[in-house]
C-alpha cells in the first residue's frame, strides 16, 4: 500500500475511532450524569494555575429540582426554538453570519480609513442549546472550521441519543454562570443564597440573561442592560415550551 493511501486510511480509521468514542460517551449520559465538562477542567487548571487556589462551586441536581422558571427563562433567553429544531437553529446562524461579516467588514474600513483605534468586531453566537452543551462536554475553545465541524457532528449525536429533557437537565447542571460557578444549583445559591428549585421568574430570567457573559455580568450587578434585559426575558417565560 502506498504511503500517501495509507496515511489517508490511518487518518480516517482514527476518525471513525473518535466519533465512536464520542457516541459510547453519549449513550452513557442516557443513565449517567457526566462528573465533568472540558470546559470545567479547562477552567479548574486556569484557576489553579492563576490563583494556586480553587474556588469552585458545582453540585449536581434532577430537572424536577430545577425551578420551571429557570427552564423556561434560559430557552426564552438562549434557543427559543429548543424544542422543535433538530439541534441547530439555522435561521438563526445564518443572521448571526451576516452581523459577524457586517461587523468585520465596519472594522476593516475603519483601519484602512487610518482610525487609530479599531476595537475587534463583536462575535455574534448563533448556537443552540444542544451545540453550546456539545461544545462545553467536549471541545476546546479554539474557533476552527474542523473545531466547528466536530461541533456539528456532536450535536447531532446528542439530539439521537438523548431526550430534549435530558440534553436540557445536563446543559443547566454543567453551564457557566460566574468565576469558578457551575450548575444551576451553584448559581442560585451563589448568586440568591437559596436552592434551584425556589427561584423566582426574575431571578430565573438573570440568571438567563447572564449566561453570554457570566463572569461580565458577576462583576457588574448593577447593570442597566442585566435589569432591563431580565425584566423582557420575565415577560416571555410562559411563551417558551419546555421539553
């Protein structure tokens, strides 16, 4: 066989054995609750490393003690559409596309036009639940096409093999919400000294709002856009259908 095929066969068996590790993993999740993210170990080695100490909160809690409220306000918030896509919400990546090419093209005329400063474009997210809980159990934060792709392949993985409850009870157990603050539970009680299960339609709807930049927003409280912004997401929670 010759080297180049078989460098090529090598490469795809390789591939195969990964996306065959990634379904094992996921069918494990249908009965397992997965300990960690790669985006919590990622974050785990940062603090150690910046701080030598970590502080870190994460406790694991069922949907049913999950406040509907919160439910509802994260799907009103992040992926209206959750429970009728089948994982990615093209409409909404495609206008994201258009803001992120638009943004860029701003910024590029400003440098050529010789503005001193030229702060870089905003990124506009167009993913879904499923693809933002397939990017953080999985994946790395670098922005790739193979990185994206690999993405793609996961989320698909996820909506076969799980239920939209499921995908939804791991995503709120495993997201983000401040510095070293992980897990819906870790956010309430950080946040509203109280348990998920207790809170509040506002509450609920700040701590939606927050999940873009949850370390941002645990530093500024007092925004004007975090209370304006949550107050609009409290409005719509009845209209977000939960799984």
């Amino acid at each position: 066989m010759k080297g180049p095929l078989r460098w090529t066969l090598l490469l795809a068996a390789a591939l195969l054995a990964l996306q065959l590790f990634f379904v094992a993993r996921i069918a494990l999740m249908v009965v397992v609750n997965p300990q960690s993210s790669a985006f919590e170990r990622s974050e785990a080695w940062r603090l150690l490393n910046e701080k030598d100490k970590l502080r870190w909160r994460q406790q694991w809690v069922d949907y049913a003690d999950i406040s509907d409220h919160l439910k509802r306000a994260v799907i009103a918030s992040e992926d209206d559409g959750f429970t009728y896509h089948d994982g990615v919400d093209w409409d909404a990546l495609e206008k994201a596309w258009q803001k992120n090419a638009k943004a860029e093209a701003q910024a590029a005329k400003k440098a050529a036009n010789g503005a001193r400063v030229v702060k870089p474009p905003k990124v506009v997210g167009g993913s879904t639940i499923t693809q933002q809980l397939a990017k953080n159990l999985f994946l790395s934060g670098e922005r790739t096409f193979v990185r994206k792709g690999q993405e793609f392949v996961l989320t698909f993985l996820l909506e076969r093999l799980l239920s939209k409850r499921r995908i939804l009870e791991i995503y709120l157990n495993h997201v983000e919400w401040g510095e070293g603050v992980f897990g819906a539970e870790a956010a309430a009680q950080h946040y509203f000294r109280k348990p998920a299960s207790r809170l509040t339609p506002l509450e609920a709807a700040r701590l939606a709002v927050m999940l873009p930049r949850p370390k941002y927003f645990e530093k500024l409280p007092n925004s004007s856009y975090l209370a304006e912004r949550s107050a609009v997401i409290a409005g719509r929670l009845w209209n977000a259908e939960l799984p």
